[in-house]
C-alpha cells in the first residue's frame, strides 16, 4: 500500500548491529540473550499486522485492537508482554488537535511500534536510544520509556500554546472594544483543552500500571517512569488550569455583553422618556377641546408649549445624565 513504511532494528548489548533486520528473523532473534528487536510499521495493512501474532507470540485480542482505531490511551497486561496505546498530540492550528494515535507491543526483548496517520515522527526517539545505550540494555521497557518522555514532552508544547490562547482570550474580554465571535473563539479554545484532557488524562493510570509490573520495567527503569508520570500530573494540572481560566473568562464575557446590554436599555429608555413629555404636551395642545386650555387663544401659547416642552426635556436630560444613564 501506498505511503507504508517498515523499519526493523537490532540491538545487541544496547547498539544497533543491524538498522535493516530482515522481519522473518525476529523470531531467532528473539532467542538469543543480550539482544532487543524494535519493528515500527507506519499505516500497515491487516495482514501485516496479523504476521506480528506468529513472530511475537502475540495474543489474538491485542490483534483485534490494532486493528480498531480511535481508542482510548490503555495498557493490556500479558504474561511477559504489554500492549499500550498512546496518543501524541500537537497543535497545528485549526479546530482540532492533530492525532497521532501509536500502538504498541513491547516485552523484555522487543518493542514494537504501529504508528497511523498523521503519524509520528519517531527520529527524535531513535536519538534518544542510541545516547543512552547503557539504559537501552534494560531491553524493550527502556525503549518504550523513551518514548514516552518524548511524547509526553510533547504535550507541555500543546499546554503552553493553550496557555497563550487562553491569555489571548482573557485580554479580548477585558479589552475597551468588543470583540467579535469572542464566544465562538471561547467555546473552539475549550473543546482543544477537552479533547487534550480526554487523550491525556487515562495515561496517567497507563504509566503507574506499567511501573508496578515486573520484567518489562527493571527496577531501574522505574524511577524514569515515576518520572513521566510525574510530568503527566504537572500536564493535567495546567491543563485543570487552563480550563478554569476559560470558564472564568467566558462568565465574565457574558456578565459584559449583560452590563452592556443594561447600559443600551437605559439609554434607550431614557431617551424615550425625554421624547414622551415633550409628545405628550403637543398631543394636549393639539386636542379640540370646548373650552380651550389657558393661553391657548394667545398669540404667545405656541411658544408657552415650545418652553415646557424644552424644559420638561432639560430637566429629564439632567437626571438621566446624573444618574450615568446618558
């Protein structure tokens, strides 16, 4: 299939000894002490990944869920093997967070990576296991740890352009002007932090399950995966922040938009009971009455009516304008 990438490494006492291992020899391989197999396959096809069973002695269920996209970040603990799936996350704009969702089987002596689109670029993780070779012969959960940190490294990027979002917002709602769509840009910031939080969060339970295994996590790998979890619980407590930062802002830009709401009606009112008075005194004087109001037969009524009409208004002007209505 178009766009399918396969890699095969073997390492030997924590080095790479051959970087293109034929994949039908995985198996022998496995055998041998000291040695450490990582297979990575970007989009394989169905039968690809049903060729994993027989090389790696697999269970039927964890084929069953490769095969199954979108699922939550977990762990399946097997007799000398885990089956994780953990999501990297990056955000590239737009409405969503770009997901690149990873599968993996790892055991004392291999580590397996299935990586679908938009898939993730394991080259900073390949680097990472050839400085630390010394850790990389702790076998298959030294791999995995690496790549852990970096994806979980990752995530405090993701954090920090959430952060800046959500300080964008909080000046927009307190700026002089309104913003348009300010709403909009609220609600579109809170579903990236939802999102984030629900890949993320189940992780957590993942990392502190895989440090309480025994086999694949040596006793010294465990402090590096006390450590990444560590930088989970940091992740959802900004993450916690940020939400809260959002749900603040969003209750103070709709206490704004009510303030000025309320300002608009009272000048609105206000106005229109300036307009009714002096309405009212020329509906009157406009009226056929049988015996005509006073001064109505006056040369000078027509101006009497203009001057109550101007000071009824004057007088409504300034109490309107005195109490901040105007």
């Amino acid at each position: 299939r178009s766009g399918m990438t396969t890699t095969c490494h073997l390492y030997r006492d924590g080095k790479v000894t051959e970087e293109m291992f034929d994949v039908t020899r995985i198996s022998d391989a496995l055998k041998e002490d000291g040695t450490l197999v990582w297979l990575d396959l970007e989009d394989p096809t169905e039968g690809e990944i049903e060729r994993l069973r027989g090389e790696f002695d697999l269970h039927p269920l964890e084929i069953e869920d490769t095969l199954h996209r979108d699922q939550r970040a977990k762990v399946e603990v097997y007799e000398d093997h885990f089956f994780l799936v953990l999501h990297a996350l990056s955000d590239v704009g737009g409405e969503d967070l770009a997901d690149s969702e990873i599968h993996i089987f790892v055991g004392a002596g291999y580590l397996v990576t299935i990586r679908f689109a938009p898939s993730y670029d394991l080259a900073v993780v390949r680097r990472r296991w050839e400085k630390q070779a010394d850790l990389a012969g702790e076998g298959g959960g030294a791999l995995l740890y690496a790549l852990l940190d970096e994806v979980v490294d990752g995530y405090f990027d993701v954090v920090e352009r959430l952060e800046d979002g959500s300080e964008d917002i909080e000046s927009s709602v307190f700026s002089d002007r309104p913003v348009t769509d300010l709403q909009e840009d609220i609600f579109r910031l809170k579903k990236k932090v939802l999102q984030f939080r629900r890949r993320v969060m189940p992780l957590r339970e993942v990392i502190d399950l895989l440090g309480e295994e025994v086999g694949v996590v040596t006793d010294r790998l465990r402090p590096y995966y006390r450590d990444v979890a560590d930088h989970v619980l940091r992740v959802l407590e900004f993450t916690d922040n940020v939400r809260e930062l959002l749900t603040t802002a969003l209750e103070a830009y709709l206490s704004q938009v009510s303030n000025r709401l309320n300002q608009v009606m009272k000048q609105v009112t206000s106005w229109a009971a300036i307009i009714l008075v002096p309405t009212l005194i020329a509906g009157i004087y406009g009226m056929n009455f049988i015996r005509p109001f006073p001064d109505f037969d006056n040369p000078a009524g027509f101006w009497i009516a203009i001057a109550m009409m101007v000071v009824s208004g004057g007088i409504l002007y300034r109490v309107f304008r005195g109490r901040g209505w105007i």
